[in-house]
C-alpha cells in the first residue's frame, strides 16, 4: 500500500478498538493437532519402531561391555599361588625386563591413579597377577654395589616369594633382618665392609664353605675375620672343624 | 532476531512442532480479529478461525516460501470465509455492496456510536465486505496492496480502490467524533 493512503488517525482509531484474541481451550486444540500432525509423519518401512529399536543397540553395548570385562579380568586375574603376596615394585625408574611394552604402562596409567606405584590402590589389582611370573631383579654383582646397595633386598624381604636361597636363611635373626634398612642410612662403606654384608645373605653353610675354602688357600687372617663374624652373626650354628683349623 | 515466518513453516513442515508454535502465537490474534469482525460471531469465528489453522497443518507438506507466509495465511483466511458466506451469510455475498440493513443506518448503532471508539466499530461493520476485508488484510494482517489483491484473488487496482473507499469511510467516522 503506497504511503499516501495511510491514514494514521484511522489506524489509531482502529488499534484503540478491542484487541480480541481467541479463547486459550481453542489455542491448545490448535497446537496439539499440530503437534500431532508432526508426530503422525509415516515411519521408514524397515525401521524397527517401540521398543524393539532399543534390541540392537543394547545388545550391542551388553556384548562390548561384557567382552571388555572378560578380557580385563583375564588380564589382571592373580596367579594361583599360596600365600604369595603382591610383588613389591621394583625400583623407581627401573623397568623390568619381561614387562610388555607402552600398552601395559598405559593400562597401568588409566587403572592407577598413582601411574606406576603398583598395589597402592586398593580395589585394582596389581598387573602382574595376570602375568607370568616375574623374574628376579637382576642381581648386582657386590663389587659394584654403590652406597644404597642394599636398596632392593628389603623390598624383596617384605613379603616376596622366597627363593630356595632365602628360606634357608630364614633364620636370621632380627638383627640381620634389619641391619639392610641400616644400611640404606648408612654413608659409603669400605670394601670390607661391603665384603661383609654380602656375606650376610649367604647361607651358614655356604658361608662356611667360602672359610674353609679361604683356610684352604691360606688366606688364615681372612678367614679368622670371616668367622668371627659368622660367630656374630651365628652364635648358635655349629662350625665344622674344617673352619676351625689353621 | 526473531525468525521470518517463512523459515519457521519451512521448519514445521520439516518436523518442527515448536516452529509452528512460535508462528502461532504470532498471528493468532490479528488472524483472529480478521476473523471475527468479518463474520460478527464469536463462536463462528472461533470455528472458522480453526479451520484455517487445520489447513495451515494440512497444507504444510505444500508450503513453498516463494510468497510471504502472512499472504499464504490470509489467502486460506480469505477461502474460508467466502466458503461461509457462500453457505449462506446472508448479508456479505455481494462483496462490494453495501450490506442490507446497515448498521450504520441503524438507531441502535448510532446510539452505540456515541463513543468514538463504538462510533469506529460501527463504521467498520458497516462497510461493504470486500472493503472490511481488505481494510483488515492491510490493519491486522500487515499486507501490502498488491499482497491484499493476491489474498483476494483481484487486481491490484480493485484492492487499492477498496482500500481507499474503507479508509476515507473510516475517517469520516474519526472525523465525525
């Protein structure tokens, strides 16, 4: 409409008449049949419809979820062992050998919260359940053990499976088994000394084999050292004749 | 910014009940008063009002925004209304008469009228149907003239004629007061 037959007057006469609108019953009925028509639109031919379209992808996720826990299960299932305790963790930094590679640690990462700190979580078990059995840590030779040599032995003391070599030293006293964490405290050692706490791991027999082998050699002096400190270490243990006699 | 009524019924036909609402509570009150003082019932113009919303849902699938939706709308309106003269308003089948029995003319109005705003009331009832209808297309519906010839089904020149003849009439009532 061109601007000239505007009539503001007329216009503001008729804005200032009753603005009628239609009842509220009438503007639901409106919207629901609306609604309704949205609603009614014909369903694809093969789309599964109700309930049942929920079949597949439940199924699916019951099938994935339960796989997934199967295989976890597998995977962190302990070994049956009796009385075996988890192993202690090996040294921080020191990966061991027959570990499997980024995988494992990664599933380690997402199971532990404290990433690599091994059976610190409780309600995770401890991955090595699941996998074969573990070797020892390597041994380090005693002539190249630094100042915390004894480091890895009381770890292996808290509660790892013993080795043959251990459960005949079983019966070392308290103060052999707690003279490793004295030497973790302890300052650099002499040689001597060092020599002498290595012999702490031995077993009496064999202890007393390695002195009548030095009695054997002459090394007398060395050997009196070496059984004086058996003596220490082993007041009741019987010592044969053989490591007595010069 | 609020959406065109256009993308809003392309919405709707798409599926989207909530766009049908959004253009409902748009134009449900100047359709209704289209409505209503075209037929002079409340409750015919509450079914006649229902029916052209029916037919909106019907005709959605049909929808093309070539043309403005409030063109698309009032043209039902108009369909609507012309079928219930048809069936025998007895009044407004001579569109561009005036109708017998003016309520202008009448005592009763004239006393009614005595307000202004009574007085405008009857002026507009009083006008020939055709230019009610296009006074109230342009007013409420917000229609162009050539968008009001197309609602009709005329020309553009019929409708800007009947545009004229309801407003000078109008203004004569304002004028009068």
């Amino acid at each position: 409409m061109a601007e000239e037959d505007r009539d503001p007057k007329v216009s503001q006469a008729y804005r200032a008449l009753e603005r009628e609108e239609p009842p509220r019953a009438l503007d639901e009925a409106i919207l629901a049949a609306a609604r309704r028509a949205v609603g009614a639109r014909p369903a694809p031919l093969v789309a599964p419809v109700g309930r049942r379209r929920w079949y597949f992808p439940v199924a699916a996720a019951a099938v994935i979820v339960l796989s997934a826990t199967v295989a976890l299960r597998i995977w962190y299932e302990p070994p049956e062992m009796d009385g075996a305790s988890p192993e202690p963790a090996p040294p921080a930094g020191q990966k061991r050998a027959d570990e499997p590679p980024a995988a494992r640690d990664e599933l380690r990462a997402k199971t532990q919260p404290g990433g690599s700190q091994r059976g610190v979580v409780s309600g995770v078990e401890p991955l090595k359940d699941a996998s074969p059995p573990l070797k020892e840590p390597p041994r380090i030779p005693e002539s190249k053990v630094e100042a915390p040599a004894a480091a890895p032995e009381p770890k292996r003391e808290q509660g790892a499976p013993r080795s043959p070599e251990s459960a005949v030293t079983g019966r070392l006293s308290k103060e052999s088994a707690a003279r490793p964490m004295m030497q973790q405290r302890a300052a650099p050692e002499p040689a001597e000394e060092r020599t002498r706490s290595a012999t702490v791991e031995e077993s009496p027999e064999r202890w007393l084999e390695r002195i009548a082998e030095l009695r054997r050699q002459g090394r007398d002096d060395e050997a009196d050292r070496q059984l004086a400190e058996f003596r220490k270490r082993h007041p009741d243990h019987k010592v044969p004749e053989a490591v007595l006699r010069r | 910014m609020e959406a065109p009524d256009e993308q809003l019924m392309t919405a709707y036909r798409d599926g989207d009940a909530g766009a049908f609402e959004k253009l409902y509570l748009r134009h449900k009150g100047p359709l209704f008063r289209f409505v209503l003082r075209g037929v002079y019932q409340r409750s015919v113009a509450e079914e006649l009002f229902q029916e052209i919303w029916m037919r909106v849902i019907e005709a959605r699938e049909r929808y093309a925004p070539e043309a403005r939706f409030t063109t698309w709308l009032y043209t039902i309106a108009h369909n609507r209304l012309v079928d219930h003269w048809r069936r025998g308003a007895p009044a407004l089948v001579a569109l561009d008469e005036d109708p017998p029995g003016n309520p202008a003319q009448d005592p009763g109005r004239q006393v009614e009228g005595r307000e202004s705003a009574g007085r405008f009331l009857a002026a507009l009832e009083a006008l020939p149907a055709a230019q009610r209808e296009a006074f109230l297309l342009h007013e409420e519906g917000g229609l162009t003239v050539a968008a009001i010839a197309r609602a009709t089904g005329s020309n553009e020149e019929a409708a800007k004629s009947r545009l004229r003849y309801a407003i000078a009439k109008l203004k004569a009532a304002v004028d009068d007061g």
